[in-house]
C-alpha cells in the first residue's frame, strides 16, 4: 500500500505545509524547521515517490498535488521549494479557498526557457534525463552542485544537499525523469495570474536554475503576488542564509494577517 511520509512539528495551531524540490526529500528543511516550528505546526513532507514516499510510481504534477492534498490540513500556509514551487502551485489553483497562502521558493510556473522567457535550456534538461540512465549517482552530485553555485557557503550548501539525498531512500529513474518531465512541460503562468490568495515568490539572485529575469516578468504578469530577492543566495536560500529566509517568511504573514504571526 502506498503510504505518504508526513511529519508534524510544533504545538502552535497555525499550519505551514513545506514541499522539497527534485531529487531531494523533506530533510532538506531542517536548517529552519525548528525556528518555524515556534511560530506554526509545521508539516514536512516527502513528495509522492521521493524518499520515504517511495512507493508511489512516477507521477505527473496534477497527480503529485492531489496526493499531497488528500492529507493536508485546510486552510494551510504552503511553500514549496523549486519543483515543490510547482506543486504548492497546483495545490492552491485547485484549492483556493481552502489554502491561507503560498510561498513559491527559487521556483517558476514554467521551468523551461523559450524565445519569450528565461529558463532552463530544454537541451540541459534533456542531457540530465539521458545522464540519468548512464550514470545516476553522478547526476545527482551534479544537479546539487549547480543549486549552490556562486554563493560564499557554496561546498558547505552541495554538502548538506548531498547529506539529505544519502540520508533517506533515493528515487527510481522513473521518478525523477517525470519530475523532469514536469520541469520540461509543464506551465503554470496563466493560471497564477488568476491566483487570488495571498502569494509570495523568493528569488536568489545568484540561482543558475531559475533566472532573475523572471522575477520582474511575473512582477508585471502577477501584480497581485509580491516577489523578493535575495541578493546572495542562489537555488537553496532556506540553506545559505537560513534566518533572512525565516523573516521573510514572518514578514509575509504578518504583512497579510495570515495565521502564525
């Protein structure tokens, strides 16, 4: 039987749900989960077929999400980090009312580039599905490598991302090749621009994975979310500079009277 691995933290009645990005697991939240857990119930959660979820088969992103909302708490704070930016996503366009607010962290409604938007390269995504089936150990120290690229704690950041990956099951190829098929396919920028609950997006400004550019691009397209960057993170700002990402966070709910502040 399928069973989703989630973990509550917190005696606070004021429910945060935390979403991992590709490749890694609910671990990789521990850099601020106990300062979060003074201000909210925290929930930590292992994707559908990522670590201890590991049973489910691959997935796409509107299966992903369903999943995840079967056992979540209504009327939630969701954040989601990268591909979990995706799926938080997902979860509030199909549950708006039920969802407080959304976080989205170095994440994009659509990963991929084309002529009008800034993105992954398809090519680089396909060169990681292909690296995958010839050598999976090394794709994945090569994918960690380039979230923390260019930041002062960089081989302290790759470290304890590959910390994280080692420290639970890892994923099937299957898996991670469908969470980068939703990386590669998947777009979610129309639908946002309808989003009615209170929406932040935190950038790094150093992040190789997810442009700058976007940031002002969505600005324009998304009036009613509000954007943040940090100016020396990169892909993992929660891990680099753990207490700014807590204030902003804090700063955010207070700032919309959201439950946990």
């Amino acid at each position: 039987m399928n069973k989703l691995f989630w973990q509550t933290f917190g005696e606070v009645p004021r429910d945060l749900v935390m979403l991992h990005g590709w490749g890694l697991n609910a671990e990789v939240w521990r850099s601020v989960e106990t300062r979060l857990a003074s201000h909210f119930r925290v929930h930590l959660v292992d994707l559908p077929g990522y670590g201890r979820s590991q049973s489910y088969p691959a997935m796409t992103l509107a299966e992903m999400a369903d999943i995840v909302w079967q056992q979540a708490p209504e009327n939630a704070l969701w954040i989601g980090w990268s591909l979990g930016g995706l799926v938080a996503s997902q979860i509030a366009l199909d549950h708006p009312e039920q969802v407080a607010g959304l976080i989205t962290v170095a994440s994009s409604p659509k990963f991929s580039e084309e002529a009008d938007w800034p993105g992954i390269k398809p090519s680089v995504l396909d060169a990681f599905r292909q690296q995958l089936s010839e050598d999976y150990q090394k794709t994945i120290e090569r994918f960690l490598a380039l979230q923390t690229l260019g930041t002062d704690s960089a081989r302290q950041d790759a470290r304890l991302l590959k910390s994280v990956v080692l420290s639970q099951p890892m994923p099937t190829v299957e898996v991670l090749n469908a969470g980068l098929e939703i990386l590669h396919s998947d777009d979610l920028r129309a639908e946002l621009a309808q989003l009615d609950v209170p929406f932040l997006r935190i950038y790094g400004y150093l992040d190789g994975l997810v442009p700058r550019k976007i940031v002002t691009l969505l600005d324009t397209a998304w009036p009613q979310s509000r954007s943040v960057m940090m100016r020396h993170a990169a892909h993992a700002p929660f891990i680099s500079h753990p207490d700014e990402f807590v204030d902003l966070l804090l700063d955010f709910v207070g700032g919309n009277n959201l439950p946990g502040k």
